[in-house]
C-alpha cells in the first residue's frame, strides 16, 4: 500500500499502550504501523517527519531508558528502530517538543523545552542535532534568565537548506 498521510497521536488505548504511529492509504483506510509501549520504546509521540528513504522519524516526550522520551524511525512497513534514548548526558534541558526536521546534511534537528508553556521562569529550550548514528550535539542552549535565545515553537527546512526558527522575542534564526 502507498500512503497519503502520516501521523502519531497520543491516545492511550489499553494497558501499556502510549501512542502509535498510523497511515492513512490513498483509500482512505487508516493503518496502524505501531504502537508504543513507554518503557521500552518511549511514549507521547510528537508530530513525524519524512524521511528520504520513505521511513518517518519522531521522538517521544517520555519513556525510554532515561524516562526522557526517545527518537525513532519507523518504516512503510511498521518496523520500529529506536535510534535513541534522551538522557542526563545528551545536555538537553527538558524533552523533545514538535516534529523533527531533516537537514539538507541527513542529520534530524529539534527542539528540545523544560517549563510549563513559558509563561514564566525558569524556561528553557535547547537546539539539538542527532546525526543518524543517534549521536546528539547541543547546537544552542537559552538561559534560565532571559527569553533572547528561547526557541518558541517548531523548526522548519527552509529551501535553501537552512533549518530555520523562532526565537521567543520573535527574531529568527538559520542553521547552516
């Protein structure tokens, strides 16, 4: 089957379910291509992204060897590989938010926050890049004390292949 669309939510259906990756065929049927089991494989599934090689990758918000969240890929096919599992030694502050995005380098880049929607200090964020090895670089890290560097939502891939975002003060910025 080729699909149009696809998608991860967070509904938990069942004992030791805590998302799934799904399809939706050009027919319209919906597929299941995996469900997440927390501790194993990560839970709370963010937004996907597109792979080149017709794979999606993700991360989760929790679950996982360190409980914090994960990065995966799974394939047309269902097949789930854990790439890795976020922790104290990354140097990421929070878990992973937003869909990944694939830079013109094939490496995925992210966003990772800590903080309750920012409304107030201490929030932090961090932009990281995983390379496909699963090997995590802090690429910029904001502060507990200012909002100048908070990264405020998800990343994009510019066409210019730059990953380009938002800072909190509305300034943007591009990876290069």
């Amino acid at each position: 089957w080729s699909s149009d669309v696809c998608s991860s939510d967070l509904t938990t259906k069942g004992a030791g379910h805590s998302g799934t990756v799904y399809a939706i065929g050009r027919s319209g049927n919906l597929h299941t291509l995996f469900v997440f089991r927390r501790a194993e494989d990560g839970g709370g599934p963010e937004p996907l992204a597109a792979g080149p090689d017709d794979a999606v990758y993700g991360w989760t918000t929790s679950g996982g060897l360190f409980n914090g969240g994960t990065a995966f890929r799974v394939s047309a096919a269902g097949v789930f590989s854990k790439l890795h599992d976020f922790g104290p030694a990354d140097g990421l502050v929070g878990v992973p938010r937003g869909a990944p995005v694939y830079g013109a380098d094939g490496q995925l880049y992210g966003v990772s926050f800590q903080g309750s929607l920012c409304s107030a200090f201490p929030c932090r964020s961090t932009l990281f890049r995983m390379s496909a090895a699963g090997v995590i670089t802090v690429l910029q890290a904001s502060s507990q004390n200012s909002y100048d560097l908070l990264i405020s939502g998800m990343l994009l891939a510019g066409p210019d292949n730059r990953v380009y975002g938002t800072y909190w003060n509305g300034e943007t910025f591009a990876v290069t």
